[in-house]
C-alpha cells in the first residue's frame, strides 16, 4: 500500500518534470509571419576634417602631444531608417560607441513581418545629413512564412544588402 | 507580514508533507531532504553529462550531428543519458525551489543563520546558468532561440560594445568559437564554481546532509531511469538561422523568463532578476530583529566532556585548553556569531538534571532566556499537575498552538533537543505526569537535529541516555511541527490518554 503511495508521489512528481521539460510551446512568429533582423556596426564618418598646426601652436602644446595633424576624434551618430511597404517601422539615430564618440555605432532590431510581397526601403545617413553620407536601397521581396531576413551594411563596399533566407 | 507568508508556504507544503510522510515514513520523506536530493541530482547530471561529453563535438556542424547521434543511434546508452541529464536538471530546479521555500516558511534563513542562505543565492544563477548553455550546446532550434535571447540579454551590459546577438542572425557570423566558449562554461567552468559554491553553502553547518537516505536515491533513481525509457528527452530540429522557428518548444524550468525578454525587454528582464536576487540577499534581515539570547558556559558546571560541542547542530560550541585551573583538560566556548539559541547543546550536557537541589540548578550551559531552571519551575507550577498526559512542545510546533487552545497541561521549550533525558526521568518517577508527549519536528527539525538526537537519547543509543527504570514506551516524540494536523494531534493526545488506562489494567 505504502509503495504504491510511493510509486504515485514518484510518479506525479515526474510526470510535472516531464510536462514541462519541453512544452509547451512559445509562439515566436504567427503562422504567417517572418522576421526582419536589421543588425550591423558602422563607423560613421568623423564630425570634421584634420587640420595641419603651425610650428608655434606645436610648440605651445606639451611635448609628449606634438603631432602635427589634429585631428576631431568624434564621430556622426547614424540616422537611419527602415519602411516597409511605404511604412515606418523602425528610425533611429545612433551614437557612436566609445567614450571620446570614435566608436562604431551598433544598430540591432528585429520586426515581425507578414509573408507575401513586400517592399522594403532602408535609408542610411552615416554623415549627419551631409548628402554623401546618404544610402538608400531598397527591394520588392517575396517574403516566406518563418524565414529570417538579414538586412545589413556591408560597409567596405559601402551598400546595403538584403539576405533572404531560404524558406 | 513575514509571519503570513511563512504561514502559506507551510500550509503549501503541508498537505505533501503528511502524504509523504504517509508513504515514505518521516525518515525517508522526500521533504526532508531537498537540499540532499538536489545534490543527489547534481550527481546524476555529472554522471550523465561525462558520458554526453564522450560524445559531443564543439562546432557549428558537429554539435546537433553528436547529440543527434547519440539521440537516434545510440539510444539505448546515449540516449538514456541525455535523458537522464535532461530530467535530473529540471527535477534540481524543482527541489531547489521546494529547499527555498522550505528554509523561507520555518526560519531558518533569519539572522545568524544569513550564511547558508545567502550562499544559495549564487547557486541559483549557477544552476540557471549551467541549464541555459546546456540548452545553447545542442544546437536545435531551441538553442538557436536560446542563442539569441541570451546575446540579447547579455548585449544589455554595458561593458560589451559590440553586439553579440549580431552573430546569430546570418549563417556566415556564427563560428566554432561560440561553442568552445559555451563548451567551456558548461562542462568546466561553472560545473567547478558549482561544487565550490555547493561546499561554501554547507561548510558553516555541522554534520551537513550531503545524500539523502539510501532508499530515496533508489527510488528516485528507478523513476528516473523509468521516465528516461519511456519519454526519451525530445529534440528538436536543426537550428538554421536563416529561418526563425515558429513555435520552440520551452523547457520551462530553466527558460520561463526567456519569453519576458521578448515581451518586455532585455533590461527589464535584468531588473527582474537582479531585483529578486537582490530580495533575497536581504532577506534574512526583513524585517531586521534581535536574536535571542546565546548559549552561555557555567565554568564550575562545565566538566569538559564535549557532548554540547557534539551535539550543536551549527558548530557554535568549541572545546578550549582550561582556563580556571581545574583539573579537567578542556572548557565549552561558544561563539555568539553562530549560536541561534536552540538549546540542543543543553539537552546534551550531564550537568543538565533537574534532580539536583533547585538552588544549584546550573547546568554546564544554559540558555538565558529560558534556563534549566525556569523550565523546571514552570513544571513544578503547571496548575493540572499531577496529570494524567504532560506535553513539551517545541515553540514552533502546530502542536502547541493545538495544546494551548484546547488548555491541555503543556510546558514550551525551543527545541524538543533543550530537554535533557533526566527531564522526562524526573517528571515520571516524582509522578508528575503519567505520561510524556514531546512534540518537535520529526524527520527536518528546523534546528536541524533536534528530534534526531531526542530520539537517540531516549532509546540510549546517544548521550546523554534516558535511565533504563523510566520506560521509554512512557515518552511519546510527536510527528513534525510544520506538518501535523489538529485532528492528528487530537486523536494522539486520546490515544495516550487511553494509554495510561492500559498501563494500569
Ligand atoms: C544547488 C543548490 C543547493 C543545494 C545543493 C543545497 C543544499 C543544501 C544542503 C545539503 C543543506 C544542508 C541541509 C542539512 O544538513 O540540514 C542546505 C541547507 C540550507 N540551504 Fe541549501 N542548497 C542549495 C541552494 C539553496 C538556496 C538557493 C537557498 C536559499 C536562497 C538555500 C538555503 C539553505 C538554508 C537556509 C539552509 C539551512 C541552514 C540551516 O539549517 O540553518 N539553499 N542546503
Ligand atoms: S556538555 Fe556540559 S559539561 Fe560537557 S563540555 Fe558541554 S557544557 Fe561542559
Ligand atoms: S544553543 Fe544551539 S546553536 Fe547555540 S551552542 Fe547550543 S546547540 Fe549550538
């Protein structure tokens, strides 16, 4: 009698073990959904240009600091922004990384999106507006329940890709 | 406040307590050994896990490919093990819990006692870590989800510029060196911060648990190894992180705050966890109170036999060189910084027995609050007295509450273990009380050895030992005090008194 109250305290226990080692399920994505991953670091341009010193401002400065090329170390922030189908889902202006604003700057995001056709558009401005620092590329994607779509700067050839997943 | 919460846990774990207790007798009651059984897990995962690590390989490809292998092809051992592995961590999480609460509803986290709780608290993250790269390593869809939900967690720390979730989102980012770090983590590194942490969290306690009885790990065994048999651990599909699953199916012992982040965000989520870990470290002083008055050593009582140093259940008395010049070699010292004023070391000591003349009642040592002598002037003066049933019954016992309410004869003390076997000696043979109900906690005594070592005493198998004329059958050590119900204790009480009837028949 004992051990069968022992096999049931056993085996209640184990079947809560059981029942939620795995399950039940979290909902990711709808049945009809994807998801855009906009993820990417970029140094955006610097804030201004070097400037070569005269030979008597090089000699006010202490002597371990005498470089000839001053140079603004800080960085633009990136203005960016991403439409699909002609709407805004994401924009956003960020600050370069680091503590003197040298650093990259670090845009990570991630927007469900219903399958079928869609347009998407992403806008870039790493240069604080100036007109070459613009980018914008967009693209008509068929877009596939459950696929993840990578949308990235590949800055050394300084274009924006779209990565489709296979579905 | 502190009071009610503690009220609920115990009237949550009432009701299992007493079914198991029914069906596993107190002593081998799966309650009583939570925090040994989550050891006994721990052994278990270890074991398993060599095995699963025979197997295992660190990279993007091989990773799914080994468990996978080991899953399908090798299902009679490789596959039993996973499964082992799988279902003795999520079974750790819930002991875990249960040893939390536990400790939460009987005190025994509160003030001097801050040490092993505190140290728990570290353990937790340990073990959640431990699960959450154990989860990354397989490298299923669920890992993939686990893969970018902790980078996003861990991307939320300032310290970390570059964002780490970034190398899960395109197959061309993800390298083998996740998994050497993950690999890393998971099988040596906090494995070592574990066993460490699990040593610190007992050190300070005298005579630790470390397994449970050799019954209960049978048992748990078998019903492991039997879930594992039949409800193979699942797993899921290969992740590709070109796609995102749809639905993952959670482990929710380790991963139901992975949903939060989602929901939430990662920062709230950390605000969350450090927040509750924060509570708990503070627990112990919620709201901050004064501890009882410690054990003090009676020099001229104190022959230096060592019992009370025996006994103590927190390692609070030390025996020193003598330092009054008598002719025995050593002295009791307690430490004030680790008594909690349970008496137990006064039950344990010769010079506790109330037969000698009141004035020189003085035991070896005592507790203030409630001395050897206070205890036997409130038996002298129980008004019923001589009375048929007498109780001594632990202050923290449902017993008492029940005694106190119905005006049955009944004397308080701290623990069932302050009571020194002559107590009981001289009640019966001075025919103060016909018989004896003790009432403390059974099998996990929220002093930890205090019914133990009653029970061992009164059947002389540990000093000091009840005299042989008293009739240990006269002495009755009631069942736990978190656990027992009114009607229980009501019906005890008759039986005892019908006991009485037939002792003189
Ligand atoms: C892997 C995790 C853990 C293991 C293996 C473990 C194991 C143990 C063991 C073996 C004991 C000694 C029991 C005895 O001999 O009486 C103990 C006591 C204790 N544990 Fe844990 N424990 C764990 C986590 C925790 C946590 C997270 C907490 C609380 C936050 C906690 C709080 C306590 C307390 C308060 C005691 C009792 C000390 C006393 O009686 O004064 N433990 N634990
Ligand atoms: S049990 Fe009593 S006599 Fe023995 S060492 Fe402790 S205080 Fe001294
Ligand atoms: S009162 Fe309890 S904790 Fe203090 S010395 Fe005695 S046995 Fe140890």
């Amino acid at each position: 009698m004992r051990l069968i109250g022992q096999a049931l305290a056993f085996a209640a226990f184990f079947a809560f073990v059981a029942t939620f080692s795995a399950g039940p399920g979290f909902e990711l994505l709808a049945e009809d959904e994807a998801l855009l991953s906009l993820s990417f670091s970029h140094a955006a341009a610097r804030v201004g240009e070097c400037t070569r010193l005269s030979q008597q401002e090089l000699q006010q400065l202490p002597p371990n600091m005498r470089t000839p090329d001053q140079c603004p170390r800080g960085r633009h922030p990136l203005d960016i922004e991403l439409r699909i189908d002609g709407v805004t889902v994401y924009a956003a202006v960020i600050p370069p990384s680091g503590f003197h604003a040298d650093g990259k700057a670090t845009v990570y995001e991630r927007v469900r999106l219903g399958a079928g056709p869609r347009h998407l558009q992403l806008r870039i401005n790493d240069a604080g507006g100036a007109p070459q620092g613009g980018l914008i590329a967009s693209r008509q994607l068929h877009v596939q329940p459950g696929q993840n779509i990578a949308v990235f700067l590949d800055a050394d050839n300084r274009r924006i890709v779209f990565e489709q997943g296979e579905p | 406040m502190l009071a009610l919460l503690q009220n609920l846990a115990r009237r949550l774990l009432g009701p299992p307590h007493r079914y198991l207790r029914w069906s596993f007798s107190e002593q081998h009651n799966p309650l009583n050994h939570l925090g040994s059984l989550s050891i006994f897990f721990c052994w278990v995962v270890l074991v398993s896990g060599i095995w699963l690590l025979f197997f295992f390989r660190t990279s993007v490809t091989g990773a799914f490919e080994s468990v996978h292998y080991l899953a399908t092809e090798q299902w009679y051992l490789g596959g039993m093990m996973r499964s082992l592995h799988r279902y003795a961590s999520d079974a750790l999480v819930v002991t875990l819990f249960l040893h939390i609460v536990k400790e939460f509803s009987r005190n025994a986290y509160r003030l001097k006692r801050w040490f092993s709780w505190a140290t728990g608290i570290p353990l937790i993250w340990l073990v959640f870590l431990l699960g959450v790269s154990g989860y990354w390593l397989v490298w299923d869809e669920l890992a993939q989800y686990v893969a970018i939900t902790s980078a996003e967690l861990i991307d939320r720390i300032p310290v970390f510029t570059d964002k780490m979730a970034a190398n899960f989102l395109r197959p061309s980012l993800l390298s083998d060196r996740f998994f050497t770090l993950m690999a890393f983590l998971h099988l040596i590194g906090l494995p070592i911060f574990l066993v460490f942490g699990i040593w610190l969290h007992v050190f300070k306690l005298s005579r630790p648990r470390i397994n449970p009885t050799r019954r209960l790990m049978a048992g748990t065994l078998i019903a492991l190894l039997l879930l594992a048999a039949t409800f193979p651990a699942p797993l899921q599909e290969k992740a590709d992180l070109a796609r995102v699953p749809q639905v993952v199916q959670l482990d929710w012992f380790y991963l139901h705050f992975y949903p939060l982040v989602d929901r939430w965000s990662p920062g709230a989520v950390w605000s969350l966890l450090l927040g509750l870990s924060g509570l708990l470290f503070v627990a112990p002083w919620l709201p901050p109170g004064k501890a009882p008055a410690v054990a003090v050593v009676d020099l001229d009582n104190c022959n230096g036999c060592q019992r009370c140093a025996e006994d103590c259940p927190y390692d609070a008395v030390q025996m020193a060189a003598r330092s009054d010049g008598k002719r025995y070699q050593q002295e009791a010292v307690v430490d004030p910084e680790l008594c909690v004023s349970c008496g137990i070391c006064v039950g344990a000591c010769p010079t506790a027995t109330p037969f000698r003349r009141k004035s020189a009642l003085v035991p070896g040592i005592d507790l203030p609050d409630l001395s050897m002598r206070q205890l036997r002037e409130t038996i002298d003066n129980v008004t019923e007295i001589p009375t048929r049933v007498l109780a001594f019954a632990c202050s923290d016992s449902a017993e008492l509450r029940w005694l106190k309410k119905n005006g049955k004869p009944c004397v308080e003390v701290t623990c069932a273990g302050q009571l020194p076997p002559p107590f009981f000696d001289y009640v019966l043979s001075k025919g103060l009380a016909r018989r004896i109900l003790v009432s403390g906690c059974d099998g996990d005594c929220r002093f930890r050895f205090g019914s133990r070592w009653t029970e061992m005493r009164l059947r002389r198998e540990r000093d000091p030992h009840l005299r042989r004329r008293v009739g240990a059958h006269r002495i009755t050590l009631a069942s736990s005090s978190d656990s027992t119900s009114p009607a229980g204790i009501a019906s005890l009480w008759r039986e005892l008194d019908n006991a009485i009837d037939e002792d003189e028949s």
